[in-house]
C-alpha cells in the first residue's frame, strides 16, 4: 500500500506570494492532518479535515487555510508569505478523526522557503 | 506557551547503551502520548504510545513509563543502535471530540558504534 504523498517536495516563493501544497492520504485513510514544522518552534499541529470537513484547527492565523476533496485528498494554502512561514510542512492521514489520534502516518514533507 | 517539555534536546550514547528521553507535560486532559522517530528528509512515524491508565508500555526495545501524578512520561531504548540514530518527539493529545496534539521539541540521537 503506498505511503502519504507529497507534492512538491520543495518550494521557494518570495514574500507577499500565496502557495499551495498538496497531500495524498494512503488509501482509505479519511482524515488528513497538516503539520509545520520549524527548528525554532517545532512541529506545531495546523489543522484536521475529515469527510471534506476541518474538524480540528491549531493556532495558526487565517493567512492557512486548506481543503479536503471528496478522494481525501487534501491542500494547504498559505496566503501573503511571511519570512516565517519557511518550514518543512507535513501532512498525516489517519483511518479515523482525532480520537485514534496517535495512528497517523506522515508524508515526507514539503519543504517551504520563503525569501 | 510550551505545553510539552522534552529533554535532553541531544543525546549520545554508545553502541548497546540505554537512551532515556524525558518528557512532562501541563494539561491533565491529555490522555495520549505517543513518540515518534524522524529520520533526516523523512517525516515522523509512531513508534509507541500510551494512554494514562497504564504506567508502562513495552515493544520490543522500546519502553514507555507514565507518572500520571508527576505529568511526566519517558522513552528508553534499550541495546541502542546506530539505526536507532534519529530525532525522537513525544507528544500529548486530547483525545475525542477536541483533538489538538502538541509536541515536544524533539531529541537527537547519536548512538555511536
């Protein structure tokens, strides 16, 4: 059964620019978490989708937002890149919402540089 | 404010050795606590968990003790590897109909051969 995919696996966007980064959940899994995850504050929780649904949403401002497709499928959209928005951005698909909340399987990552 | 404190941030040991990560933690509704290990250009991935109603887990070389009273879990790898190298997270969780987990800030590992 392949993996979380990830696309694309590094980007570099100027200041001011929005970006969109795109998850592929393993087969049947319905619930899809976003992640950011920076030497500086670690790996901070961004929000939750489950049946197209976001379920769940950490502290992050309104500039990240997402979406989840009817396949499961998800994207993440930053608007108005701040310098600090430059992280490894990670998605985790589960079979269930939060409540298995630790079987969840990572993707590799989208790298983000924001310059 | 950090929920969750992971220590050491780095550690080495050697080749057969025990690695002890400790974390402790705030909010008593936490009630899941998992670690996972990274590997560089890899994203994280489970390798045991906990809910408070044990005080230890154990698979293989992996062992999890839970203090529930001292809101402080820990992570030993017995006979420690050089593939045991890696980043180790702990993390707690809330569970149910609020899920939020908030992470420690991770541990590197070296174990030398």
């Amino acid at each position: 059964k392949a993996g979380v995919t990830q696309t694309p696996r590094y980007l570099i966007k100027t200041r001011g620019q929005q970006v969109t980064l795109s998850c592929s959940p393993i087969s049947g899994h319905r619930s899809v978490s976003w992640y950011q995850q920076t030497p500086g504050q670690g790996l901070q929780f961004l929000f939750e989708y489950f049946s197209e649904t976001q379920r769940n949403k950490g502290n992050f401002p309104g500039r990240f937002s997402g979406r989840q497709f009817s396949n499961s499928r998800s994207e993440m959209n930053v608007s108005t890149l701040e310098l600090g928005d430059s992280a490894l951005y990670l998605c985790a698909s589960s079979l269930m919402l939060g409540g298995s909340a630790g079987e969840q399987f990572f993707g590799p990552g989208t790298r983000l540089t924001v310059l | 404010q950090q929920q969750v404190k992971q220590s050491p941030q780095s550690l080495i040991v050697q080749k057969g050795g025990i690695s002890i990560i400790n974390c402790a933690y705030e909010n008593t509704a936490f009630d899941y606590f998992p670690w996972y290990q990274q590997f560089p250009g890899k994203g994280p991935a489970l390798l045991i968990a906990i809910r408070p109603d044990v005080s230890e887990k154990k698979e293989g070389r992996f062992t999890i003790s839970f203090n529930k009273s001292a809101k402080q879990f820990s992570l030993h790898i017995m006979d420690s590897q050089p593939g045991d190298s890696a980043t180790y997270f702990c993390a707690a969780i809330t569970s149910g109909g609020s899920y939020i987990p908030t992470f420690g800030r991770g541990t590197s590992l070296i174990v030398h051969p």
